[in-house]
C-alpha cells in the first residue's frame, strides 16, 4: 500500500510503498478513504508531540472496513466506519468510567501508532463507529478529533439555550464548527476572527467580531456565558476579560505550544472555570455523527488529493483557508 512516511521531526513527508497490515484478534483493516489534516499532525511532525519515529502520521480518518480480526462483531467488511484518534484499552478506570480519553493506555493515531495518511489502517474495532448512510467520508473523517472534541465541550460547559457562546479563531477547522454545535444546543455564538475573514464567518454566527481586544465588544453585548478556546496563549487573556462571573472556558486548542502567562486574579475575581477539553470519547463520536446526520451541523472542509499532503501539512500554520482540509486517499 502507499504511505506518507515521516522519518524524523520536520523531515520531509516521503510517500513509500509498505506492506499492507492484517487486522489481528480484536483489530479491523480499514480502506481509508478520507483523512482530515489537524495542527496536531503539523505539530507531531515538526517534534512538539511525543512521537515514535518513524511514523506515518495523521489521526483523523474515515473508510471502509476491509477486513477483520479473531473475536469481532461489532463491524463487519463493507461497513462504514469514522476512526476515533486513538485506541484505548476498554479495561483502565477512565475506561469503565466513559472517559476513555483519559485511558492509562491510550495509543494515539501518527504518534505511537502509524496513523492516516496511508491507503489502509488498523485499528481496534472498539475505535470505530458506524457512519449514517447520510453523512459523507470527508466530514466523517474530521469527526472523531473536531466535532467529538466540541460535543465535549458542549457537554463539560453545559452550553444550552440562551447563553452567549464565544468562539475564537473562528474560521478555522474547529472554530467554524464550534460555531454551529453551540447553536446547536440554543445558543447565541459570537465568532472571533480576522477580518478577512469575517464575512465567512457571518455565514455561521450570529455576531462576529474581527479584532485582537475582542472583549470589549463581547461586554456591549452582555458578556459571554462560555468561551470555546480554540487559540489558546494568543486570545486566553481576552477570552477571560469577555466573560461575566462565572462564566467557563472550554480549552481545546494552542497554537503556539510554548509556556503562557495569564493574570491569574482575573480568574479568582471572576471564578472563572477553565476546562481544558483533550478528546472525545466513543459517545461524543456517535453524537456527533447524529449532528451531521440530521443537518444540525454543516461540515466545512475543502477536499484535496493525496498527492497535496505534504504541502497542506507544511501549511498549516500559515492559516489560510478556512474551515477543515481534508484529502481523498
């Protein structure tokens, strides 16, 4: 089978021809049809993950299950299938609990497992969820990292009708989702972005703000009752002057990996409630393919060959397209 290979941090992406795996006791083969480009991969293959070279990267995906192991029943050959971003071990204390994000086990897709980017992959068949015959390859591929991780932070924050939902970084691949899975559960969302990008973003929220001091805007508003982070260092400040007391900050993602410093008495004088939101789980998948599958949420993605894979994956912190990139295996 063909696949891109990674050899080192920031080594150039080298697409190889290796053996097609076999799916053993408890794993299924899956023809990967689609494979979603996250920063996570950009920052796996510059060095900033934990990652065992070689590799072939990537953790969003989905396809066609080609083949499976001794002792499966849950899929079948021919089965649609979304792939979680990793596999756990079913057994751990988060496990037994539904946390399985948390997993003592875990095993990542493209850090400690060959991941996505690849005509084939294995993977436990506990990591796979049956797409609806309505929803295509391409949004399923970015469903288990993107739009799961959302349904999580819905769910830890408790957004719900009527609140003021702020989204940074709003037109990229999680924040132009963020917008529509707020809505989803009634809220009123405003989208933080920059301002070449704002008349995109209007599509999807109900206000837009295309400036760096955003709280100020957001505070004529009547302050926010939740902020999905998806910026991180850059935007974590403002994010915090946007809320009113109380108020929740859902920690999904940062640019930039390095040390950050926050004003600590903003968060105590405010008690603020920051939730750092690392993946979701087996249900936040299966809810948020029934999003998709009931038009709830619209998936934005631009669909690439194969072939631009390294280019769009050296790209990625430039920042120039919106919504999700996603490339037919």
């Amino acid at each position: 089978m063909k696949a891109y290979m990674a050899r080192g941090p920031g080594a150039e992406l080298e697409l190889v021809e290796v053996e097609r795996p076999r799916p053993g006791p408890g794993k299924a083969l899956v023809r990967v049809k689609a494979a979603g480009i996250c920063y996570r991969d950009y920052l796996a293959w510059t060095g900033w993950q934990r990652v065992k070279f070689p590799t072939v990267p990537g953790h969003e995906y989905a396809g066609v299950v080609e083949e499976v192991g001794p002792g499966i029943s849950s899929v079948s050959p021919g089965d649609r299938v979304a792939g979680m971003m990793y596999e756990y071990c079913g057994e751990c204390e988060y496990c037994r609990s539904g946390r399985e994000n948390l997993c003592k086990n875990k095993k990542v897709f493209g850090e400690d497992l060959w991941g996505a980017f690849a005509e084939y992959i294995v993977a436990d068949a506990k990591s796979l969820v049956k797409i609806p015959d309505n929803v295509d390859f391409a949004a399923a591929s970015f469903a288990a990292c993107v739009l799961s991780t959302l349904v999580r932070a819905a769910r830890r924050t408790g957004i719900g009708q009527g609140h003021l939902v702020v989204v940074t970084g709003a037109s990229g691949g999680v924040g132009i989702h963020a917008l529509q899975i707020a809505k989803a559960y009634g809220a009123k969302t405003v989208g933080v972005t920059r301002p070449e990008k704002a008349e995109y973003v209007a599509k999807y929220a109900d206000y837009v703000v295309a400036r760096q001091d955003f709280a100020d805007e957001v505070k004529k508003m009547g302050y926010a009752d939740v902020v999905i982070e998806t910026v991180g260092g850059p935007t974590i400040g403002q994010s915090a002057r946007a809320l009113k007391p109380g108020g929740k900050i859902a920690l999904i993602g940062n640019v930039d990996p390095n040390p950050q410093q926050i004003q600590l008495g903003l968060y105590i004088l405010k008690e603020i409630d920051v939730l750092p939101v690392l993946q979701g789980t087996r249900a936040d998948l299966a809810e948020a393919l029934r999003l998709l599958s009931e038009g709830k949420v619209r998936p934005v993605y631009t669909l690439h060959k194969f072939a631009e894979l390294p280019r769009l994956l050296a790209e990625m912190p430039k920042a120039k397209h919106v919504g999700r990139q996603v490339v037919e295996v």
